[in-house]
C-alpha cells in the first residue's frame, strides 16, 4: 500500500533523520492539543448567552457543558488503543474531521439538542486526537532525553490552551456571537489537517491479533459511568442518591469486567502488566493527584476573586494568567530538571513546591492582595506543572513503545478523572465549611439562610431579595463563610499535595534511557547516557572464546 509505505518513510526519517523533521511533527501534535485544550473551557464563558439565545432547561444546560468532557474521557481508551492497533496517524486524521465537522455543526445550532449532539461529537473527536499526539510523540522521538523536551513543549501548549480558551471565549462573545467561539477551530483546522497529511509518520503497536471490540466498549461504558457519577457529586448530589450511587457502582462493575477480560484474554487491549512497573502506576496516581488539586482549586479561586474581590470575568482572567506562565516555564524547564534531579525528587519537590503555594493563599481574606496572590499563582502553576510533567514524562517512558497508545490514554482518562474528583472533593469540603456559617445569621429568617447555604452567589441573590440590614448581614455572613471555607480548603489541598509528595518517593531516582520491554526488568536504572554493562552470560562467553584461542595457538 503506497500511502502506508508513505507514512511508514515518515516515521523512518522522523526517527533517524537529521532531527528536523521531528520538530516539525512537534509542531503540528501542539497545534492538535491546542484545539483540544482551547475547546475544552472556551464554552464556560458563553453559557449565559446560550441560554438567552436557546432557552435550554437546567437538565440540558447541564449537558450542554458536560457532554464534551464525558464522552471525551469515556472514549479515551476506545479510540487510544485503536490507534495502536490500525495506526495512529489515521486515527489523529479522523479525529480532525470529525472534530470540524462537529464544530461547524455547533456554532449554528438551533436548539439544545442538537447542540449537545455536536458537544458529544466535539468530544469523540477529542478522544482520537489527545491519546494520538502523545503516542506519535513517543513513535518519533525513541531518545528519551529529546522526548523530556517534546513533552515539556507539548504540556506547555495545553497549558495556554486551558487559559486561553476563557479569555479568547470572552472576546468573541463580546464581539460577535455565541457560536464563533466554535468557529475558531476551524482556522487551525485549516492549518493542521493539510500539514498533518504530510509530515506525521504512522506508527502502530506491534500486537497482533483481532481489535477486542467488546473490551473497548466495557471500557467505554465503565469510565462514562464512573466519570458522570464523581461528577454529579461535584454538582452537589448526595453520595447516596441514585444519580449518584447507580453510575458510580456501574461503572466500578463494568471495569472490573473489563480487567478479567484484558488478563484473560490472548489479545487484551492494554498490557495491564504495566501496572505491575511502579514507575507506571504511581505515575498515574501522581496525574491523578495533581489534578485533583489543579482544577478543583481554580474554581474556587474564580469563585473567590469574582464574587469576594469583585473583579470582572475579564480581570479574572488577566489575574489568573501569572500561573499559566508560570506553567509554561515549567514545561520549557522541565527536561533539564528531570535529566538534572531525576523523577523522584522532581515530582516529590513538585508536590511540595505546590503544597506551599497553597498555604502562601491562606492568608488571603475578603481585601484583594495582588502581591500575596501573585506569589501564590506562580508558585502554584510552577508546581503543578512540574509535578504533571515528570509524570506524563514518566509513565510515558516506563511503558513499551508498541502499548504508546493505551499507555497515552490511560494518562489522559486519568486526567479527566483527577479534574472531575478534584471538583467533587474540594467543592464538598468548601460546602461542608462554608454552610454552617449561615445557619443563624441575626435578623435573617431560617428559610433565606438555608437558601443561602447553597452556594455564595445564591447567598447573593437572597440578600438582594431580602434587602436592608437583614440583606447586608446575610451578605457579610456569606463572604466571611466563604473566606473560612476558602481556607479549610486550601489546608486540604495542601495535605492531599504532601500525600502526592510522599507517593512519589516510588518514583526511579534517575532517568533511565533504557527501552522498556514488554516484561517488567529487573535491572537497575542507569544515568543518562547509559551504557549497560556486559551480562555474565556475555563475559562467560568471552571467557570461553578466549581460553579456546589459547588453547589454539599452544597445540602443535
């Protein structure tokens, strides 16, 4: 076949030509994670003029939002190991065109419906396009110490996407209408999918055997149902309630299924012994941590700066760009710190750097303090991304490069799981802080404190309704329950990060340039460069050809 012998070319001259032409495909997987970051915050800004233009109710508003994440997370391990099985390039191609294809549908719909549809699509395509750019990654760049710089430009990239997305939303709302912040994927679009075409190489694994459809749907079925349950609990459902308790433990069964059906099956979609490399899973665990932290903190700090300080969506946002830069230094930095300290103490210190950072934010009350904040969004974006990135770094190398595409997803539905826990976490331990707080405010009546308890900008809106001195104390009493909550919350994270420290210590000290095999090694990692020392298998064998030369040249 032309095209993939084509292809194939491709990646022979992307991996042993003179180094151009990786950078190139660098360049292209970053244009590909920016659309999928971009698309997954740009919408936050223009609900409100979705719902007075479409007039969705609350069930379909809430699926206006989440469909994108859910079926995105859902897919992740579908349509990663596909990759691995028909080629990767082909799956990031079909991925762009569904991906336009679902934007354009966006941008004009008509009614609710059809505009969940289109965020379902939008989500589908993201999940072939965010396992694919990792796995060509790791295809086109074999040197581990040149794949560290990749990753750190790659993490950097979703770093500006995740903070642009609301800022550039917010533009084009302003400016033209809710459907064009759909539109801006089409341009880049334009731009990736005829470049995409001619310079990625296609990589596949190298399992053979029939594709395990009914393992990739359980898989599918198992992290939708886990997914959409935490994030119900983030929503503020009991744990107990049945649109909590039912796709929680649904999912928990179908993925239990699912791994018996990987051990015992003679081609499993994914390699489960991965696992079994501590490296691999503390990595996950690490991803998962981080991100725990990372977004349930910045909802609530939007929350803080928006409805204690006062600023406006657009000063937010500028307020908040001090921890994007932050994170892309540290992605820019982040190959010379891993070959310099190693993963453990780069991860462990990342925990730790975060951990204060989040206790720098303690102090912080209901007078706005720039400099106090600042620091502590630096030291904050710096942590993080530090931490993400010795982890995707690590769980990426510590998996062999034919299982590049279900390691990939596994990081990437790790991901979403840590942001919707994070949600799901720290939101109930803000509520369960900030609620008692107005339980009896002086002069306010039991109904309208209750009300309130919900969240801080329904306290908001019952004190304009209840106005006078009883509205002015039930508005104090909220913002001084949320600044303690605040508080409350942050000690939490900061443990939670120290906990993430502690995990890391099971991390390898150095950075070890060695491939990975299929079978988890027994041997010691070695520095960067390496080279590994001779077996006694071999230096038997040396032994014996040279004691048979001797024995040679002594005979008559």
């Amino acid at each position: 076949m032309p095209g993939t012998t084509t292809a194939g070319g491709r990646l022979s001259a992307a991996r042993h030509g003179d180094g151009g032409n990786r950078w190139v495909v660098l360049v292209v997987l970053c244009f590909s994670l920016l659309l999928v970051a971009l698309d997954g915050t740009v919408l936050h800004v223009a609900v409100p003029a979705v719902t007075a233009d479409l007039g969705p109710s609350g069930v379909e508003l809430l699926w206006i939002v989440d469909a994108y994440p859910l079926v995105c997370a859902a897919l992740l391990i579908l349509f990663g190991t596909l990759g691995d099985r028909v080629g990767r390039r082909r799956v990031l191609l079909l991925g762009y065109g569904l991906f336009g294809v679902a934007s354009g549908i966006a941008a004009f719909a008509g009614s609710p419906g059809v505009l969940i549809g289109a965020r379902a699509l939008l989500g589908a395509g993201g999940a072939m396009i965010m396992p694919a750019t990792l796995s060509v990654l790791r295809a086109v760049f074999p040197d581990r110490r040149e794949r560290a710089m990749a990753i750190g430009v790659w993490s950097a990239v979703a770093a500006v996407g995740a903070a642009v997305g609301p800022v550039l939303g917010g533009f084009l709302v302003e400016h033209f209408w809710w459907g064009s912040v759909f539109l801006i994927n089409l341009p880049l679009l334009a731009v990736i999918v005829p470049l995409g075409r001619l310079v990625l190489p296609e990589s596949k694994g190298g399992t053979d055997g029939p594709w395990d459809v009914l393992g990739a749907l359980t898989a599918a079925a198992g992290v939708l149902g886990i997914v959409f349950g935490v994030k119900r609990l983030g929503a503020g459902e009991t744990p107990l309630g049945p649109g909590t308790l039912v796709p929680l433990c649904a999912g928990a069964a179908l993925l239990v299924l699912f791994v018996r059906r990987q051990r015992r099956g003679s081609h499993p979609l994914i390699d489960l012994r991965m696992f079994a490399r501590p490296a691999f899973s503390t990595s996950v665990g690490c991803i998962v941590l981080a991100m725990l932290a990372l977004v349930g903190l910045e909802l609530i700090a939007v929350q803080y700066l928006q409805l204690v300080l006062g600023l406006s969506p657009l000063a937010t946002g500028l307020r908040l760009l001090p921890l994007t830069f932050a994170a892309v230094a540290a992605g820019a930095t982040g190959s010379v710190l891993l070959r310099r300290a190693g993963p453990r103490r780069m991860v462990a210190w990342g925990f730790v750097l975060t951990a204060a950072a989040v206790v720098t934010l303690v102090p912080t009350g209901q007078h706005d303090r720039p400099v106090l904040l600042t620091a502590g969004f630096v030291l904050l974006g710096f942590g993080l991304q530090t931490t993400l990135f010795g982890a995707y770094e690590s769980m990426l190398s510590e998996s062999p490069a034919d299982q590049a595409g279900g390691a990939a997803a596994i990081g990437e539905t790790s991901y979403q799981l840590g942001a919707g826990m994070g949600i799901a976490l720290l939101g109930s331990v803000m509520n369960a802080a900030y609620a008692p707080g107005l339980a009896s405010v002086p002069g306010v009546p039991a109904g309208a404190g209750a009300a309130a308890a919900d969240s801080l900008g329904e306290a908001y809106q019952v004190a304009t309704g209840l106005g006078g001195a009883a509205g002015e104390s039930l508005r104090r009493a909220a913002r001084d329950s949320f600044v303690h909550g605040l508080h409350v919350t942050l000690l939490v994270s900061a443990g939670l990060l120290l906990a993430g420290g502690l995990a890391a210590l099971r991390l390898p000290r150095v950075m070890d340039c060695r491939e990975p095999v299929p079978v988890p090694a027994s041997r010691a990692p070695v520095e960067c460069p390496a080279v590994e020392p001779p077996s006694t298998e071999h230096a038997a064998v040396r032994r014996a050809y040279a004691e048979r030369a001797s024995f040679g040249k002594a005979a008559p």
